[in-house]
C-alpha cells in the first residue's frame, strides 16, 4: 500500500499598502493621490509607508523623504496615526481567529496562517484565503493579498504575486517549476551584494541554483547554501508560531569596497540607519539597546553595544549611538571595513509559544 504523502496548509496574509490605505479609507482627499505616511514634506525622517499611487513614481517603505520628494514631487506626507493601525490589526486578527488559533504575525500588516485544522471545518486553505480576504473588505474597507501552499516561504513569495488585492494558490505538484522560475532576488537571505556575486556565476534563477551541489553552494555562499540548497526544492520544515517574540530588528550593509575614512563611514550608517528606523516604525517598536556591528577585511567581526535609558525608535538617536560607538572604535583610520550593521534590540518582553500540528492534506 503507497501511503500518500501529508502536507501542512499554510496562508500568508499581506495588507496592501497597509497605512497608506487607513489613511485613504479614513480621509476621502487622499483618495487617488499619491500619499507617503511617515517623513515630511521637508525632506527630513523615512517614509514609513507608501500608497500604491506613490509606488508608480518610485516611492517605496523605509525610503529617506528627500528622496521621495525628488521621486514624487508632488507627494502628500501624512503624520503616522500608530494607535488607528494597531487597533485595525488587532481586527484583521479577530477575523483571522474565526479559522485558527495558530497565527503568527510578522508585523502589524501581515501575518502566517496554519489552517491544518480550521476551526469551521472548511478544509480547503484556499476557501478559507477567500473568506478572510471578502471579511476584511466587507468589515474593514481594506483589501489583502494572499498566497497559499505548504511552507511558510512559498506562500510569502506567492502573497506578493497578484498584488494587490491579489489571492495566489501554490500546490504541491507545482512547487518545484515554481521555485526553478523565480529570480535569485526573490530568495531569503540574498542582498545586494549575494545577486551580484550570483549574477556574476551566472546564477539568475531557482534552475540556476539548483545545478549546484550542496557542497558546492556552501563553498560559495556559505551556511546560506544550506537553506539555498533545500528551498529551490520547495523544502521548508519551519512552523507557523504563534506569538512570535521580535527579539531585535537589523539592517546591515556590505560595501563593494572597503571603506578606510570615518566619513564615508559616517554616511553608510546614516543610510542603514534610515532603513532602520523605517522598519522600526512600520513594526511599531521600540528598543533600548543599540548596537553596532563592524565587519572588517580580514573578516574579524566586532560587535558594540549602548542601553539607552529609555526605549527608542527615533532616527537621531539611533545615529548620534553609532556613530559614538564607530568613533571610540576607529578613531585611528587604520582599520578597513568590509560590512557595518544596526541592531536595536530589547524590547518588550512577549511570551513565545511554540507548536508543531501534525500536518494534514492540503486539498
């Protein structure tokens, strides 16, 4: 007898443009307009959110307001209303609570779902999708993207497919094409400096990737290959956890050439730190603990931390700490730095629940 192979149900839930279009369902003026929520019509702060009318002109999350504005010139900036978003979240999670119990949210506009076992007995994850996407437009006049399909990594990349108001099914049979025709960009862990090296191995695709050996991919890309090696086979064994804890949030950058003068370091951190303070707004969160992380060319890695006094998310603060903890570190110049990184951590503490359901068919 051939025992046939159980599956998880997996759904990522993404809110499209998820402030950005609070504010156009609160404010008919916004309507329409291209609308930047966070920064300022000076130029000064990150754009925290962009509405899809911005995004045309270039505009996206994290992105500094001088260069938004020279994107957009025309753009509207509207003050971050961080209470109206937690309280449409906590109802987007209400609705998503009617299904399952097992959600885990990545942020306040989306989030995991495991509906192995559905509450109402729907049995279909692409029903249930369907459901939770009409509830939030009836209840909430927002809409939402979905992907479905077994891992938490597919159904993220499948969520961003038919954005927006977009629902993508990937099933268990289509999960390999899938991955060889998606763009190395697309994978978790490749930045800037990863595609490039890719690109220059001619790796510009899952197929691309999957040519290479294990071996072979851990030699060039190290510990990542791993996960590099598995994934474009559509493996990804991770759990959905409800009530993730957030433990720290990072931004880092490695440069094409090493840097040598404090200056030039000075203004790669106001770029990281920018990108920074922009997640830490979208995740409403703030630390206190601050660290900086300093990656040279010899590969030696150290890593200096300050505890503020209280807990932050302010863009000033968070670069006046680093460039300090840089000075006391390199005041002599004579060290060349390959990578620099931001950490803010030690935030509230938040209980973590771990569960693994045992995984049932998918359809």
């Amino acid at each position: 007898m051939i025992e046939e192979k159980i599956y998880r149900k997996i759904i990522h839930i993404d809110m499209d443009a998820f402030f950005a279009s609070v504010e156009q369902r609160d404010f008919p003026e916004y309507r329409g307009k291209p609308l930047a929520v966070g920064g300022s019509p000076e130029g000064r702060g990150v754009v925290a959110a962009a509405s899809y009318e911005a995004r045309v002109f270039g505009v996206r999350s994290a992105m500094p307001s001088h260069k938004a504005i020279s994107l957009c010139p025309h753009i509207l900036f509207v003050r971050p209303r961080f209470d109206v978003y937690k309280k449409v979240s906590g109802s987007i999670r209400e609705i998503f609570k009617r299904y399952t119990d097992l959600i885990e949210p990545l942020s306040l506009d989306e989030a995991y779902l495991d509906v192995s076992y559905d509450k109402l007995g729907i049995g279909s994850a692409l029903d249930i999708a369907k459901q939770i996407r009409e509830a939030i437009k009836a209840e909430l006049n927002l809409t939402a993207s979905a992907g479905i399909s077994i891992n938490k990594f597919v159904a993220k990349v499948a969520s961003d497919i038919n954005k927006p108001d977009g629902i993508t099914f990937i099933g268990p049979s289509k999960i390999e094409a899938f991955m060889e025709t998606l763009p190395v960009g697309k994978f978790y862990g490749v930045g800037k400096v990863t595609a490039k090296k890719m690109g220059q191995m001619n790796l510009h695709t899952g197929a691309d990737l999957k040519r290479l050996t294990e071996p072979e991919l851990v030699k060039h890309f190290g510990k990542q290959g791993h996960f590099f090696y598995r994934i474009v086979r559509g493996i990804d064994d991770r759990p959905v956890q409800p009530n993730r804890e957030t433990k720290s949030i990072s931004v880092e950058d490695t440069f094409e050439h090493d840097l040598t003068r404090l200056k030039d370091m000075d203004f790669e951190l106001e770029k990281i730190a920018e990108r920074l303070a922009g997640r830490l707004q979208k995740h409403q969160l703030k630390g206190r603990t601050i660290t900086l992380k300093i990656r040279f060319n010899d590969f030696s890695i150290i890593n200096r931390s300050k505890s503020l006094l209280q807990n932050t998310n302010d863009l000033s603060i968070i670069l006046q700490t680093v460039k300090e903890l840089l000075s006391k570190e390199l005041s002599a110049e004579d060290k060349r730095v390959r990578l620099l990184g931001i950490t803010l951590s030690n935030f509230n503490e938040i209980t973590i629940i771990n569960k693994n359901p045992q995984q049932l068919r998918l359809f």
